[in-house]
C-alpha cells in the first residue's frame, strides 16, 4: 500500500505494526464509535473526507473497526476480516478469511 492508517485504538495499532508491511499513522476518521467512544457523525466525515482525497491510483490500507467498516460499505466482516472498498465507485467486496 502506498500508505497505512490505523485506528488510534491499540489494538488496531498493533494489527498494524503486526502486519509488518510498513509503517504506519493513526487517523480520527478509523475510531470505534461504538458504544459512544467517539462522535459517530464526526468520525465518518472525517473517514469520507480523507477517502475523497485519495487519488484513484493510490492503494490505502486501513486497519479499523466493525461499526466503522459496516457504517461505510454496509459489510459487517468477522474479526480479523477484511473488507476491500474503491473510495470512487463506492463497491466493496468482504475477503473470506483463511482458517487452518
């Protein structure tokens, strides 16, 4: 990816240093708004603001949380899944996880 944000929450931090595939920054737009941790309207603008700027030939990975995944492609991913979402066409495909 050409850049790496992650929740402010620790455990999404250490999802993103645990991948090991570069550094990485946190961003208020990826906070759990669960359970009113965090502003829920206020934490999507920002999530929809910065995806609005990311240019179409740039790749992004976000390590964030459910309610924040759900809230802006409709999928709800078991923990631990990924969901991959074009910030322009607004499509978005869950990625079945791989058990052994």
């Amino acid at each position: 990816p050409d850049i790496i944000l992650s929740s402010r929450w620790c455990r999404c931090q250490d999802t993103a240093s645990e991948i090991d595939i570069g550094p990485f920054s946190t961003h208020n737009g990826l906070n759990s708004f669960f359970d009113g941790h965090v502003d829920r309207d206020q934490t999507l603008t920002a999530l929809r603001e910065h995806m609005a700027r990311i240019a179409p030939d740039r790749l992004e990975l976000m390590v964030t949380h459910q309610v924040v995944i759900s809230a802006i492609t409709g999928i709800a991913p078991r923990s631990g899944g990924m969901v991959v979402y074009n910030s322009h066409s607004g499509e978005a495909v869950s990625v079945p996880l791989l058990v052994k």
